[in-house]
C-alpha cells in the first residue's frame, strides 16, 4: 500500500525536473523553443502540461497522506481504549484470583472458579488482539 502511493510521486517528481531542466536549458541558451525545433513530444505545451499533470499527483498524494495520517490517529485511539480495557481486566483477574486462592487456603485446596478461568481467558484472547493490532 505504501510502496503503491510513492509510485506515482516519483513519477510526478521526475517529470517536473525534466519540465524544469528543459524549460531551463533553453533559457539559459538565449534560444526560443520555436528556434531550437523541439520535438512534439518535448514541446513547451507538452512540458507545460506535463507539469500540470505531475502537480495533480502531488496534490492527489497529499491527500492520501493526510487521508493515512488520520486513519493513523484513529487507530492509536482505539488501541489506547483497548489497552486501559486489557489493564481493566488484568486487574479484575488478579483480584478474581486472589480471592479464589484466599478461599483456597479456608480448605478447599487452591482450585480456581470457572468465572475466574473465563476472565483469564477473555483478558489473554483482549492481550493478543491488542499485540495484533
């Protein structure tokens, strides 16, 4: 995805410093393009809309930056909920566990309730999706 939008970009690059570089060159030589008898394909209004076209890419490039960037911010958002959740549920499964050990050493051995197996498991499953992510 990244490697796709750069694409465009380095063509829109390169074919403003030939735009540049040619319509340089003739001014630097004093000569007019008509004099000079550019080819058709590397005529003033060709370079010029050429140009024209590489600048709508640039902007078009800008965009989805900007449109990246916010899906970016978007995202850290979310993942930041989903951390404070997973340290929720963390804390709510330490606490889940002490208590089933401290009924544990009242006689009942050191067994842990199945609500306390199912928090550990949803809080591990939040974890991983968090690691994803």
């Amino acid at each position: 995805r990244e490697n796709a939008s750069l694409r465009p970009a380095e063509g829109a690059r390169e074919a403003e410093e030939e735009a540049r570089g040619e319509a340089s060159g003739a001014g630097e030589r004093g000569q007019s393009s008509a004099s000079e008898g550019f080819p058709t394909s590397e005529s003033p209004e060709h370079l010029s809309n050429a140009l024209a076209e590489a600048r709508k890419q640039i902007t078009t490039i800008k965009r989805q930056v900007a449109a990246l960037e916010a899906e970016k911010e978007q995202l850290f958002g979310e993942r930041s909920k989903l951390m404070k959740v997973s340290n929720q549920l963390k804390g709510d499964l330490a606490r889940a566990l002490s208590a089933s050990f401290d009924q544990g050493a009242g006689g009942q051995g050191s067994r842990v309730s199945p609500a306390t197996m199912e928090i550990a498991a949803t809080s591990q499953d939040i974890q991983a999706r968090i690691e994803v992510a």
